[in-house]
C-alpha cells in the first residue's frame, strides 16, 4: 500500500497543479483552460453606455486615443507639459485638456536602471498610459480642449501639506470646465474637482466622463515564467471585482456590470495601479473599449444635472495612481484592495499578507521576515506535520516487511493485498495517515506563493548579501540550488517506493519542478527553501524519536 499512498499523492499534486494553473489563467484574464465556464463565452459585448456611444468613439491616432470625435472647436493656445511634483509623485499634465501624460513614483525605481524613479503613465513611441476627463452631451470641453494653467506654485513647499492646479477651458457651447488637482503629501490619491459653469442662456445638462487609458502591452520586464494580470478592471458592490483581458474587450466578450452607484474603475498591472473613484451614491455608467490600435479605455459617465444660465455646479472625484500598498488601498474606499488579486485564495492570503507585515514591523527585513512567516507557519501545522511524518515512519519501519513480502507473493497479487492488509493491522499503521495533513496545508502555501508575487514591499527589497532584491531572480542562482538539493534531501529520506518507474518518478519530479524555481523571483524561492528544510529537520527529528534511524535511499535508473 505504500506505492499505492504515493501513487495517490502524486495524483492529488497534479491535480492541485492543474487546477492551479487552470485559475492562474483565469487570475491573468484568459479563459480558463480545463473548466471553461459557459457564462464567459456567451457574454454580451462590453461597449460604452448606449445614451453616450457616439459621443465617445474610437479616435484615429494614438496621441488622440480615446478622443470624442466631436469635439469643439476652441481658441488656439500654446501647449505645454505642466510638470509637479511632491513628496512620492512627479506628474505631468498636458495643457490640452489637462489629461494626466506621465506620473513617477519617486520612492519606486524602475527596474532596468535602478537610480531612476518608476515611471507609471507615460506617453511616448513604445508606450501610451493616460488620465483623461471631460464633458459630453453637446459642443462642450473635453479633454481635447487647451486649456489655460492658473498661476501657482508646481512643487510642494516644505512644510506644506497640499499643492493644487487649476486648469481652465474657454467658453464651448454655452459651458465652461475648471478642472482643480490637489496634490497632498504622502498621497498617490489625487483630489479633481471638475466645476462647470453655465456661460449660455439657457439650461444644459452635460455628463462627465472620467477614463484610463493604455495600451494592451505587458509592463517590460515581466517573466515568462509567471504570470501577472494587466488590463482593466470594475468593482461594484453587487458584483465585486471583475477584471476584463484586453483580448475579450477587442473581441467583444468583456463581461461587467454596466450600471451602479458606488465603486471604480481601474487599471491593473503588476505591483501597481491606476483607479478613477467617485462618491458612492453617485449614479455611474461603466464602460470599456477598444479606442485604436492596441489602445483600450475604461471608464466611467456620469451625469452633472441640469445647471440654470449663470449656474454652476462642481463634481468631485479622486485618481489613485500609485503602487498596490494594500493599507492604502483599503483606506481609499471599499473594494480597491482587491486590484493586488489574489484569486481564489483571497481568503487565505489576506491575513498571510497581515501577519507578513506584522512580522516586518518587527524584524524590517522583508528577507527575514519571509523566513519568519514560514516558521510560524510550521509551528501552527507542527502537529499535523508530526502525524503525517509518524505515519510515514511507520511505514518506512515496517516496509522491509512489505518489500520481503511483495518479492515472495509477487506471483499471487490477491493474497499479495490480504497479506499486506493483514500487516497494517498487526502494525496499526493507516497507509493513508500521511496523506491528509499534507493535503490541508497546500491550500495555505499556495495562498503564501500569492502574497509574495504580489506584493509591492518585496519590490527592490534586499535581503542578504548577493539578494538584493526579491523580486527578481537569483543572480547567481545559490537559492534555487540550494532549494533543489533540499528537495532531493526530502526524496532520498522518504522510503523508495516498491515500484521501479514510480522510483524513478519520485526523483524526476523534484528535478522537473525545481528548473522553474531558477527564474522565479528571490522571495518565492526563500520561502519555499525555508519550508523545505524545516519539514526536514521536523521529518528528521520525528524518525529519530521513532526509533527510525534516518536513511538515505538513493534512486535506481538502471
């Protein structure tokens, strides 16, 4: 039965391993490659809210992207890059419908050249990422419209706390937009004010529109050994968090709620995001597209009201444009967490994410404070840990017995099971006892495999020595090493199964899975050596205590 208990675990590893990678699919947006759900590919297409469509078409060139076609003609004024700056953001605003063109994250770096701050939005050859707002519903300001930049200052003093821009349109069919960014300190969220005053003689009833828009690419330097969801996403209180692949959107299969009053829109990358938020309780229509060539938008309409000839009426919202700090994002408004996803395993890896960030206040090492986490983690499954490594004990005791056994009755395989049977009843071992202790904590080690992958704190973050980031790979490769040889330390301790080709198995697969640990980033291979060598030790101590004197059983290919 020993062959056949590992038989059935290799089983339950591959299936974990398929349906892991069947929710990685459907994690990073694609369609989910073994369980496809029905409802995904008989979706109605997600196109702008029908009242406003032709207001809001495609445009024709990338610089345009997004654009309404119908946009008023305006006075000509000089355009200009306004460039700010505070604390943690360096912006830059086109004076041309003051759309935000380029953010920095000054206490990010970039990853190619490490002295450079990380660069978020941007509008360039290779790049397009925007922050878009205006008006529609008739020959109004958009965010086509020059616009004039008010005196200011365009850098936050020392010893202030806030620093605002305000951006004004001429008068365009009877209304006049003022947009207002108040930058704060500390704050990658940005108050916009939109007020919009009636300069005609008679009422209007305009509708603002807020959009993100990018291009459908992935963030350079991602690996094609991990996967991580770019495209936009929604979140609404009846349907939660729901992200789009730019693919569904240009095939016409973007499934969202179309209509709410409460949550955002955003845009969602590795380590960090963008979101447009309103109040809730402010009626909203959401909307994703495909606006040209390899550039798609989401956003969001909503309606000023009717304003009287004289009138004005103002419209806040906030744009968050920064990395996925999930005490931030929580703190911004309900559900905006979520764009750090973690999946299915949500449930699991928040409070992971929680005690990993207990134990980093503690020790400020993220390196350390992974190997901490891990241990805890040991501690808190020790005692299932120890029955399932008693159980294998017992196993590994009695199978000479079995081996002697299988080799004299290897003829007979019926009285072969009875007499197999007969031997773990007089031995009041379970074949199986080691099976389930292991299987509960999988859930738990894949949810800690998430909270590292995706957490911006590991970013740049050093550990020891040659590890200076773990978020990237390896340099040199010694924790992947090291990892595989702890793998095989595990396989050689563990009794050689009867069976040669399972034999065999039991050493391919530890070399087979450890190749994709060499290009996995730092943190991860950490953590998962960490975990080896402390289920070694425990293993280890458990077999000694047992009167099983550990052994080494080293593979047969011949």
């Amino acid at each position: 039965m020993n062959d056949i208990r590992r038989t059935i675990l290799w089983v339950i590893f591959g299936f974990s391993m398929v349906l892991l990678w069947d929710k990685w699919q459907v994690h990073n947006g694609r369609h989910a490659t073994f369980f496809p759900s029905q409802s995904a590919s008989q979706t109605a297409a997600g196109q702008a809210p029908a009242t406003t469509a032709n207001d809001l078409p495609s445009a024709a060139s990338a610089p345009a992207a997004g654009l309404p076609t119908q946009a008023p003609a305006a006075p000509e004024a000089p355009r200009e890059i306004v460039s700010v700056s505070t604390d943690v953001l360096r912006l830059g605003f086109d004076s041309q419908g003051a759309t935000l063109v380029h953010a920095e994250m000054l206490k990010e770096r970039d990853m190619a050249d490490k002295s450079q701050p990380f660069v978020l939005f941007d509008e360039n050859g290779q790049h397009t990422y925007l922050a878009q707002t205006g008006l529609i519903g008739g020959a109004y300001p958009t965010h086509k419209t020059p616009m004039t930049l008010q005196p200011g200052a365009r850098a936050l003093a020392e010893g202030e706390n806030e620093l605002a821009l305000r951006f004004e349109s001429p008068d365009l069919g009877g209304l006049k937009l003022v947009k207002v960014f108040t930058l704060t300190r500390g704050s990658y969220a940005i108050g916009v004010r939109h007020e919009i005053v009636n300069t005609g003689s008679s009422p209007v009833s305009p509708q603002l529109y807020l959009q993100l828009v990018r291009d459908g690419n992935k963030p350079e330097g991602e690996s094609s050994f991990y996967s991580t969801f770019t495209g936009p996403a929604v979140y609404t209180e009846a349907k939660k968090y729901q992200k789009v692949e730019f693919k569904a959107i240009e095939e016409g299969k973007a499934d969202f709620e179309k209509s709410a009053s409460n949550g955002y829109v955003a845009m969602v990358q590795h380590y960090f995001a963008s979101a447009w938020l309103l109040a809730d309780g402010v009626q909203r229509e959401l909307f994703m597209r495909k606006v040209d060539q390899n550039l798609y938008a989401v956003g969001m309409i909503t309606s000023v009201g009717e304003i009287a000839p004289g009138q004005s009426k103002n419209l806040d919202a906030r744009l968050f444009a920064g990395p996925q700090v999930e005490k931030t994002l929580e703190a911004l408004t309900p559900g905006l967490e979520l764009v750090k996803d973690y999946g299915m395993f949500t449930i699991l890896a928040k409070p992971l994410y929680w005690l990993l960030d207990k134990i980093h206040g503690v020790l400020g090492n993220w390196g350390w404070s992974i190997i901490g986490l891990v241990l805890l983690l040991k501690i808190a499954f020790y005692w299932l840990n120890a029955k399932a490594y008693a159980s294998m004990a017992k196993m590994k005791a009695i199978n000479p017995r079995i081996q002697e056994m299988r080799e004299r009755l290897k003829d007979k395989p019926q009285q072969m099971q009875q007499e197999m049977m007969r031997i773990y009843r007089e031995e009041k071992v379970n074949p199986m006892g080691g099976c389930l202790p292991i299987v509960i904590q999988i859930p738990v080690f894949i949810a800690l495999y998430w909270v590292l992958l995706s957490s911006v704190e590991i970013r740049n973050a050093p550990w020891i020595g040659w590890v200076q980031d773990l978020s990237v790979k390896d340099p040199y490769f010694i924790l992947p090493l090291l990892m595989t040889l702890s793998s095989l330390l595990q396989t050689a301790l563990n009794p050689a199964p009867p069976d040669p080709m399972q034999a065999k198995m039991m050493w391919i697969m530890p070399l087979m899975f450890s190749v994709m640990f060499f290009f996995f980033p730092a943190g991860l291979v950490l953590y998962w050596l960490t975990n080896n060598i402390l289920s070694i030790a425990q293993q280890w101590l458990i077999n000694t205590r047992m009167g099983v004197p550990p052994q080494f059983n080293l593979p047969k290919f011949r």
